[in-house]
C-alpha cells in the first residue's frame, strides 16, 4: 500500500467512525459541564433541561459543575474532550465572550475551539443592592454612590465574568466607581451580597430573583428589552439613559470543536422538544428566561457578536487581569 493510500484509509476510517457514532449516538449517559458553582443562574439553566434533553435522547443527562477562572476551568474541560458529544458544556457570555475578551492567556478560543450547538435561554440581568444599601431606586442610588467614589463595592462571578464586565460598562457610561470584589462563581458572590458582606451585584435574573422576591435583595435597574411582569416598577437600562448596558445574558449548549454535524443535530432538536414542554418552559421562564433555541449557526453567530463586544470594552476601559 503507498503512503497515499494509507492516508486515504485512515481518512475513510475516521469518517465511518464519526458516521457510526452520529448513527448510534448516545449509547451512554451525557455530561454537561456547567462551568461555574451551583446555585448561579447557569446552574438553574442547566439542571431546568437536563432531564428533558435526557427524555428526548433516550440516556441521562448529568450535571456537573466545574468551578474556577471565571468559568474557564469547565470550559477547558469541554475544549479537550473527545469529539463524540458525550461531554458537552454550557456557553454563557463569561465563557465565551466577556472573559476570553480579558484573558488573553485564558487557553482557548471561544470561536475556534468549540462546536455551537444551539442557545437555550436569554436571560436579563439586574443590579440588585442589599437592603442595608441606603437607595431603593435608580435615581437615588445613582445619587449614592456619584457622591462617595470607592466608598461602595461590588461581587461578580470572577474578573472577566459577565457581571464584572457589565458593571465596567456600567461604570463608564455613567461616569461612576465602585469596587470590584470577585467570587469564584455567581452562587458565592450573591451569598455574600444577601448576607450584607457586600453591597452591591449586577446578576442575573434567575439566581437573584428569588431573594428580590423574598426582600432580601432590591433590585434597582434591568437590562432587558422592556419591563419584566416580575418587576414591573424596575426600570430597564434603556429607560434611564444607558442602553449599551441594556445586554441579556445567553445560556446555551457547545461541545469541543469538530464535534460532527449528525451529533449536533440530534442535540439541537432534542433541545427544540424538551422546552415544548408546559413544565420544562414554565421553570424556565418562571426565572425570567426567555427561551431561544435558534440552533447552531444563529448561535455561533451570537458568540462571535458578544465576543467581539466585549473586546471593545476591555480596550475602552483598559481593564486587565486582577
């Protein structure tokens, strides 16, 4: 056999492979790595579908979580498994975009190393103040913290997360300063803000919304298309002035990149039927979620825009690496 020939029968092996695991798949349980602590919204997201998806592709679904580098450490996790869709991850804007955007020496490219699979939810995002914060609105917490520069401070899942990143952006279209406190994960940090250890946090909906619910959180403006039915007296970022900051958050699905196509496919609808269900849609959107499940190419799409936002902040603000 010449050397060509052997390069042509691997290639042709490698291909019946890959089409003998997309024919079969899945003939075991599935992973989906959620790459930050329980408790934060990504979390919520991801435990809302798993048993549905699992449903629908006939294997449990597991979920594990993988802490660390502002979402980084799972993230790598799902970079370098192998390329048969049994470890898949959830993408959020911290993974993909906000801290890539930072991180130069993160490991990984958010465009090239993984294989979009489709998004799940956007999610609005909300300053929330603990109630020991002396403001109960925009306008006099604007007033607040204008007059005391440093005086505040503010938790975040991780530098380079979503919350820290939104809060910059924050901070300079509205001229002010407070402090970034990072957490390794949105859960802790928003632990700490209820406790009254730090003030202030710019989270998302799901996770803060039952401590706004139970008036242990107040929340103060949202970035959401328009007023929510959950908080119809909160104004949204576009209402007061700063629409930049007016950015949901996405939770979706991703896998390592080369993933094949007929295993993205299979995800992508078994996602399309788990959120037709009345109970999987409600949970979901009972957090303030909307569901999106706009399949793999509307979704790399979606990252390559949020990426390419967040890098403009990074080289506005000239924010670097705590």
């Amino acid at each position: 056999m010449t050397f060509v020939s052997k390069l042509i029968a691997i290639a042709c092996g490698s291909f019946i492979s890959f089409g003998a695991i997309a024919q079969t798949y899945p003939t075991k349980p599935i992973r989906i790595i959620v790459p930050f602590a329980p408790g934060g919204s990504t979390d919520i997201i991801a435990r809302s579908m798993a048993d549905p998806l699992g449903k629908q592709l006939g294997q449990p679904v597991i979920v594990e979580n993988k802490a660390g580098g502002g979402g980084s450490v799972g993230a790598l996790e799902v970079m370098r498994a192998p390329k048969d869709g049994y470890t898949l991850g959830i993408a959020t804007v911290s993974t993909t975009a906000s801290n890539p955007a930072i991180n130069a020496k993160i490991g990984y490219d958010p465009i090239k190393d993984f294989t979009a699979i489709t998004n799940i939810a956007a999610t609005p995002n909300v300053i929330v103040v603990n109630p020991s914060f002396p403001a109960r609105d925009f306008k006099t917490f604007m007033e607040v913290i204008k007059k005391n520069p440093g005086k505040y401070s503010y938790a975040s899942s991780g530098t380079g997360g979503i919350g820290h990143m939104q809060t910059e952006l924050f901070k300079s279209l509205s001229g002010t300063f407070i402090v970034h406190i990072p957490y390794r994960g949105a859960g802790p940090g928003l632990v700490d803000v209820v406790a009254g250890q730090v003030p202030i946090m710019f989270d998302n909906l799901p996770s803060a919304l039952p401590f706004i619910k139970d008036g242990r959180l107040i929340p103060i403006v949202i970035a959401a298309p328009k007023r929510l039915a959950q908080l119809p007296n909160v104004p949204t970022f576009a209402e007061v002035g700063l629409a930049p900051a007016n950015r949901m958050a996405y939770y979706g699905l991703l896998g390592p990149a080369g993933l094949p196509k007929e295993v993205v496919d299979k995800i992508y609808a078994a996602a399309q039927k788990a959120v037709l269900d009345p109970a999987v849609r409600k949970r979901i959107e009972d957090t303030g979620s909307i569901i999106n499940v706009n399949g793999p190419e509307a979704f790399s799409k979606e990252i390559a825009a949020e990426y390419a936002t967040y890098k403009g902040v990074v080289a506005k603000q000239k924010l670097e690496l705590e």
